[in-house]
C-alpha cells in the first residue's frame, strides 16, 4: 500500500548494495495515522464498532487455527517418531472404527459452529444498513470518487474527490526527496462526515469496478456500474482516515484514495454551511461573457485537477495519449470540434467524455489548452458555445 516497498523490505545489510544498485537514496517512510502503518502486518483495530469486531473475531480464529495447527502436527509428528519401523513397530490393519468416525465428525463440527456463531453476528450487523443519519453516494470513476449527499444534513451536497497532482507527479518521477506522510492519499476534496453518526454508503461506477474500502472503518464494497450496493459505519473518534479503491480497475487504479474527515457535529455543519455557499458561488452562470485571462486562470486548475494525469502538465501526452501541444484540433479556429472531443470522449473512451464538468469548466480547460504550451492562439471559447454544443447531444 505505501511507496517504496523495496526500501522497506530488504534487509538491512543489503541496504548498501541494492542502494548502489538501485542508484535511489533510502527515504524515511512513516506511518499515515488513520491510514497504513510502515510494516503493517495485521489489520488495523480501527475506529468503528464493527472493524473492532472483525479484528477481535480475525485474532479469536488465528489463535483457534494456532491449536488446531498445534495440535494435529504434534500428535503425528510425535505418531511418526514413536511407531516409526525402525524401532519395529507394524502398521495396525484394521477397517471401520465407530468411535474415530464419531468423533472426526463431531469434533469439527463442533470447531465450525464456534467459529461461524460470532461471525454471522458481526456480517449480519456489517449488513444492517437501516436507519441511518446520513446517506451518501459514492461512484467510482476512472479514476477518482464522486461523493453525493443524499440525505440527512448535507443533503445535496456533491463534489468530486481527486489525488492531489503533485503528489501524481512526484510518483510518476519515482518519489524522490521528501516523502509526504500522506503521500498518494491527498484528496482535493475529502469526505467529510459527522462523528458517532450511522453513515450510510452506497456504492455505485460511471464505468468500471472499483470497490470503496476504509480499513479503519472495517469497510470494503464494490462500486459496480449499474448497480447500486450499500455498507455502513459509525466512525467512533474525529480524526482522518483513510482507504483506496480495493478493485484493479485500469492503469491509475492505485491513484484514486479515499480520504474521509469525521468531524465533531458543530465542525460539521459548519463545513455544510461553507460547501453550501460555495456550491451557490460556483453555479456559474452559463451565460457569462469571460474575459481571457479570467478564464485561463480557471482553465489552468481544470487542466490540473483532470487532464494532467494523461496529457501531462508539459501538453505532452504520452504514448497514444496525444498531445495537446501542437494538435490541430486544439489550435483549430472553429471550436465545435474540440467542445465535442471533451463532450463525448474519443477513441472509444480512451479520451474519456468530461460532460460532468460544467459549461464554464469547459470552456475555461479548453481556452487554457488552446493558449499553453506553444498554443498562442489568442482563441478564448465562451461557456455558452460548450451550452450549444451539449443541447446537441
Ligand atoms: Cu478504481
């Protein structure tokens, strides 16, 4: 889960040699509090009723399998040792013993029912996801979350959450110098929640599998396009916790974090009040004539919070992503065909469609791409030419 693996793992005297080899400096890692620990082995006790029951129920059944384990290689090993031939025991013969069938049966049987008794307990309350204070969707897109509230306090609020994208770029770049704590877990927008409140989760995708897992909360459910799923937590102490989407769902699979605030109730309706108000101010409207250097200031934070993962911060692109620097189609005088690439996708959703954005992000990414780079095109394309072009689809 946390970069650097190698760092961490090899041996410490072969720390030198793989350094060398490597050619990269062995970079202090520490723990993300609320998220993965360097070293972690066992799961985390976390923060929820439930994730405590699932880490007591995981150690009850590891220690019960330790017996068991123990206890069937002790006696045949020591069955082995004591009748082997050389000491001149001969195999008994004998065929259909009542009492060792009995008991090989019941004994087992016995083992299951003490194993599954206080599991369906805890996956029957894991299911229970009725009565909840807060619902909230999350959809999973390639690749980042979009968070709905759908009902309690928050009700319509939604947002998307994305990777930080310097963090995607120090990745890309192999991590070097100073490792962020959170590192490859900053969100631009995290999901914020009330503490000690019932959430209720339900999990959706615009296109692929992903799964939302929060291991602190003892969460995991697939998020499946087309369908909807649900899970639920009580998050029990305020703080920030963390999880990633827990599906192999394309190339950037391992950037799309899941970063959830609990907050104390007064903090969170607050934060309510401040997204309100923000969601208000940004209801641009369409039909607002831009000026350009306004609208490239908005278009150089679109360009960087959902192109710069495939086109680069450079325009570049890479590989069959094309470049944007120098494409025709972005230097083009006439607008439509570009408004479209963005409206729709291209190449089969290889260039994905980005008609969740608004009219104006639009506009802005677009007048952004067409005067970066060596693009000097001086061309500025207005919000209400992406309304035109989006009343057509
Ligand atoms: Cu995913």
């Amino acid at each position: 889960m946390k970069s650097n693996w190698r760092n961490k793992f090899r041996p410490a005297h072969l720390l030198l040699a793989a350094g060398a080899a490597f050619g990269g400096a062995a970079h202090a890692v520490n723990d993300l509090p609320g998220g993965p620990s360097v070293r972690q082995l066992n799961m985390p006790v976390g923060v929820t009723k439930i994730a405590q029951e699932q880490h007591l129920l995981h150690t009850w059944m590891m220690i019960l399998c330790t017996v068991i384990f123990v206890a069937v290689f002790a006696v045949m090993f020591y069955s082995i040792w004591k009748h082997r031939k050389s000491v001149g025991h001969k195999a008994a013969n004998f065929h259909e013993s009542v009492v060792v069938e009995v008991i090989w049966t019941v004994v087992p049987f016995l083992i299951v029912i003490v194993m599954a008794l206080p599991a369906t307990k805890v996956l029957v309350a894991q299911k229970d996801t009725t009565n909840a204070d807060l619902t909230i969707k999350a959809t999973g897109y390639q690749w980042k979350w979009g968070y709905d509230y759908i009902t309690g306090e928050g009700q319509g609020l939604g947002f998307i959450s994305t990777l930080d994208s310097s963090q995607r770029a120090m990745s890309d770049n192999g991590a070097k110098g100073e490792i962020p704590v959170d590192y490859l877990f900053k969100v631009d927008n995290p999901l914020v929640v009330p503490v000690d409140k019932k959430i209720r989760i339900i999990t959706t995708a615009n296109d692929v599998i992903h799964a939302f897992a929060v291991p602190q909360f003892g969460i995991k459910q697939d998020a499946i396009p087309g369908f909807v799923r649900d899970t639920w937590f009580r998050a029990e102490k305020v703080g920030d916790y963390y999880g990633q989407c827990q599906e192999l769902c394309g190339k950037e699979h391992a950037y799309m974090p899941i970063h959830v605030k609990v907050v104390s109730s007064a903090d969170y309706t607050a934060w309510v009040d401040v997204k309100r108000k923000e969601a208000a101010a940004k209801l641009d409207d369409p039909n607002k004539v831009w000026a350009l250097p306004e609208i490239l200031a908005r278009g150089e934070k679109v360009y960087a919070a959902n192109c710069a993962a495939c086109h680069q911060a450079n325009g570049k692109g890479a590989g069959p992503i094309k470049p944007l620097d120098g494409s025709p189609k972005v230097l083009d005088p006439d607008h439509t065909d570009q408004i479209n690439v963005l409206l729709k996708g291209q190449a089969g959703g290889a260039m994905p469609s980005w008609k969740q954005l608004s009219d104006t992000d639009i506009a802005a990414v677009i007048s952004f791409t067409k005067n970066s780079w060596s693009n000097k095109t001086g061309q500025l394309v207005q919000p209400a030419e992406v309304k035109t072009e989006r009343a057509k689809l």
